[in-house]
C-alpha cells in the first residue's frame, strides 16, 4: 500500500547501502517503483547482483548492484566515484548494518568490531564520501540513517549495536547543522520489530523470544501496544516521506516506527536477563551456524 505518485522520485539517484535484502531491499524497491534510479551495494556480490536484477525487472527501473565493504575507506571511495561519474546522487539510505544478541561480558574485542566497524566506521565513510562530493558540487540532498530507538535509552545485550547506532544519531544531529546551509538534509528511522530473515536469526534465533518481540512464523508481538509487529509497507512510507521533495524544513530528526513499544516497555532485550548459560550457548551456536552460511556467499 503506497501512499504517493508513482513518479515521485524520476530523476533521483538513491543508494542504499545494504541493499541486498531485508529491510535496505524493501527501501530500494520502494524508490524504484517510485521511478529514481537505485544504487545497492553490499558485502555479498552476488546477493546484490540478483537483487539489483529482479527490482530491475519487477519495477521497470534503473537498479544497480555495487558490491562493497562499506568498513573500508578505499572502497567507499571508489564507489562513490563510480556513481558520481554516471551523475550525482540526490540521496543516501544508510541502511547496512550487523548485530547479534549477547551478554556482553562475553563479547570479545573482535565480536565488538564486528558489529562497531559496519554500523559506527562504516556509515560515517558513506556519508563522508558523499556529503564532500555534494558540497563540492553545490548539489541538495537527502541522508536517511537506519538507526533503532536503543539510541535513546540503551540496548542490553546488543551494546556494540546500540552504541554505534547511538553515535550515528549525534552524526545526524550534528551534520544537519553543519550542513543546512549547504541544503543537504539528515534524519533517521528507527524502526521496532520489522521480521527479516536476517536479523531475526541473530536477534531472535530459534524464536526464542515469540512471546516478547514476535515471531517470524506466526507474525505476533505480545508486548507491543499494537499487539503486531511493523509491516514492510509502513517502513517503505516513511522512508519514502523522508527522502521526498516537500519537507525540506525536516532535518536532524530520529523518527520511532515501532507501534509504541519504547514508550510502554523501552523496547529492547532487557527480558533477557531471565536467560541461563545454556541458554546462551544454544544462542551462540544458532548464531554462529548463521554467519557461516552468510560468508560462504560472499566473494570477498
């Protein structure tokens, strides 16, 4: 269910990174239905090249898959050049990102890095690497960070995210200041429940949490005001309210879609506490067999 123009963005160039699947693949087929040519670029090559095609085909657009890691500077930059040659991008969906559920006490200094040099570093290359070639250019633009509502009152359990998506919040607030004058715009979305497939392998293996957060299988959310979780619809129509001409006086904002979980229970991992050390070892393990089918799709 869409709520605008099917030619709202003709003549936008969007890229959103972490295009690949989930919820960035739900954003970047929403824009090319909407008619902006759609960059994605990810990790896995050829998760991004068979979605770059079928949003192609399904939406009769323009998508292109770029594979890159975002962690590293070099290959931000020399993505961003590619695009930047083809024509200025008009907005950025900062969208890639990594988490898993944990004690934090248990985290190692890798397993730390894992999730801050994606979320933290990684978004900060992006949006470095185009704001300096938008403000060279005198081009406006739009920023979208995919942040969650962690930023405001912590994420037990899923520290490395909620830091890094907490750090990316003052990004936002702090580069709509100083980039207003060059009519760049910075707001982010922070979403509650939306199922993926890959993010609820990490956060909810073996849906072990169905009756707090929801399950993917039955759809539910017991501890939601709504009693749902989000539906894929709602996410793409405000992330499509946001990136649109129109609410040009709307920048610096963190927007909640979450059905008003924070507000009545904080909506995080705190219920988590209750959990044994087995418990945690079968979680490991669950999450530990999911990265390794994820890097055995990957090409670099």
């Amino acid at each position: 269910m869409t709520m605008f123009r099917a030619d709202l963005f003709k003549g936008k160039r969007i890229l959103v990174t972490g295009g690949g699947t989930g919820l960035g693949r739900e954003m970047a087929d929403e824009y090319a239905k909407l008619g902006a040519t759609v960059y994605i670029c990810g990790r896995r090559g050829p998760v991004i090249e068979e979605t770059a095609q079928e949003l192609s085909k399904n939406n009769n657009a323009r998508v292109v898959g770029l594979e890159c890691d975002i962690r590293v500077p070099d290959a931000v930059d020399d993505m961003m050049t590619r695009i930047f040659n083809e024509g200025p991008l008009t907005g950025l969906v900062n969208n890639a990102a990594g988490n898993f559920i944990s004690r934090t006490k248990d985290l190692s200094p890798n397993g730390f890095n894992a999730i801050a040099n994606i979320v933290f570093h990684g978004t900060f290359f992006v949006t470095l690497a185009a704001g300096k070639r938008w403000i060279e250019k005198k081009q406006k633009a739009n920023v979208i960070s995919i942040l969650t509502t962690w930023v405001w009152n912590g994420g037990p359990f899923t520290v490395p995210s909620a830091m890094s998506k907490a750090g990316l919040n003052v990004m936002t607030k702090s580069l709509a200041v100083e980039w207003a004058p060059h009519g760049i715009r910075l707001n982010a979305i922070a979403p509650g429940p939306f199922p993926t497939k890959g993010a609820w392998e990490r956060l909810n293996p073996g849906s072990m949490r169905s009756g707090t957060m929801g399950s993917e299988q039955d759809g539910s959310a017991s501890g939601n005001p709504m009693g749902r979780v989000g539906q894929m619809h709602e996410l793409r129509n405000l992330a499509t309210f946001l990136m649109a001409d129109g609410c040009d006086y709307l920048t610096g904002e963190t927007i909640a879609i979450d059905g008003g979980a924070f507000l009545a229970g904080g909506g995080n991992f705190s219920q988590l506490s209750k959990l044994g050390d087995q418990d945690w070892e079968n979680i490991r393990n669950m999450i530990k067999s999911t990265n390794e089918k994820d890097r055995a799709k990957r090409t670099v």
